[in-house]
C-alpha cells in the first residue's frame, strides 16, 4: 500500500537505506540520487550490490533519443534505466562511451536506423538498437589520442557535475574527428535533430548551432 511504498523509499537517509537513481535523476552527461531505499523488504526486487557498484553509465530506455549519464555513487536504480559497466580493463573509459551515446552523431545513427515516426509514436530504447551503435577504430594510435583528450576533458566536466556549451563542443568536434565527418556530414546530422520535436533531450542537443560546430572545423 501507499503507507509502505513510502517507507521504502525516501527523500531522507533511512536505516538501512542506500541511495537510488530514478529516472527523473538522469540527464544528459548526469545523474544523482535525490531519494534513498530501504533494504531488506521480501518481495522486492532490489538488483545485486555487484550490479549497482560504480563507476557505471546509466541509459534511459523511454523517451526520444537517448539520455546518458554516469554514477560515480554506487547508487540503486529503478528498471527504467539499463547499466552499462566495462568488463574488459583494455577498453576506453567509460567517459569515453558516455560522450558517443550524448554525441548527435549517435542521436542521428538511432533515428535514421530506427526511423524518426515509429521512434516518436513508441520511444523506447532497446538493447539491441544500443548494441547495434557503430564504434570508431579503437586501435589506431591517433584516434587513441583523441579519445584520451575526450576521456581527459569529460572527468574534468564532470567532477565539476556539469558540462559546459564549450565543452559540448569541443567533445563533439572530437567524436567527430574519430568517425572523419566532414560539414556536410554535420549539416545532414543537425537537419536531423532539428526536424526532432522539442523534447528536452533534443533540446539539449540545439545547445549549439550547425554553424558554431562547422567554423572549428578545417
């Protein structure tokens, strides 16, 4: 009953309680817990320590778009978000695969695979379509430089717990560079975003103008 959903989860630290992230608490790049569950009640399906120990990037699997952040807090989540954790220790960091899943370049790879009018009628995300996203060559010496510097920059943005439009930028410069698009290709991309209806996830991605991205560029 309601009496007792609301002594499982609370807005303040509780006995026997650990910090939770819903899915009001992630946005793009962040997210922090704002409410605490309690553990120990038969019946609930809370997720292993294991599964909820950090540094993991939580994924929103409604809503246009996609909208990622990362937990540094070791804190519960709700079956509204998917986890992603990296198992194998030679892999980039997880900034790294944070910064491509924010990226527009991925926003346009979802819509254009999934199709804008099915994903607007049914916004889901699924394993697969995340799965399914492209990587750039992780083995060549000078796209392993660049995604030092985006790693390097991201850590440094979110230590401070924001990312600013400067920061955007630059990391999406850099995404960018790794997949070698050229303005073309990033005017394509931001005809995309801009036939998106203004929902705050592609909102967030307006925070800088097509011309802004094409005048760094080469």
């Amino acid at each position: 009953n309601e009496s007792e959903q609301f002594t499982i989860i609370s807005s303040k630290k509780i006995p026997n309680s650990v910090p939770i992230i819903t899915g009001k608490n992630l946005k793009r790049y962040v997210c922090k817990p704002t409410n605490w569950i309690k553990l120990g009640y038969d019946g609930i399906g809370y997720k292993s320590k294991s599964t909820s120990d950090s540094p993991k990037i939580l994924i929103r699997k409604t809503g246009v778009g996609i909208t990622a952040g990362l937990d540094y807090s070791s804190s519960y989540t709700t079956q509204v978000v998917y986890i992603l954790k990296n198992r194998d220790k030679n892999n980039p960091d997880l900034e790294f695969f944070l910064s491509l899943l924010n990226s527009r370049l991925y926003y346009f790879f979802l819509a254009k695979s999934f199709g804008e009018i099915e994903w607007r009628s049914h916004p889901y995300l699924t394993q697969t379509q995340i799965k399914n996203l492209p990587l750039p060559d992780l083995e060549s010496n000078e796209n392993k430089k660049i995604i030092k510097q985006i790693t390097k920059k991201l850590k440094f943005a979110l230590s401070k717990g924001k990312l600013s439009k400067r920061v955007d930028l630059e990391i999406e410069l850099m995404i960018g560079k790794l997949f070698s698009l050229d303005k073309n290709d990033y005017k394509i991309i931001f005809d995309s975003i801009n036939e998106s209806q203004e929902l705050l996830p592609i909102k967030e991605l307006k925070n800088f103008q097509l011309y802004e991205i094409q005048n760094k560029m080469k």
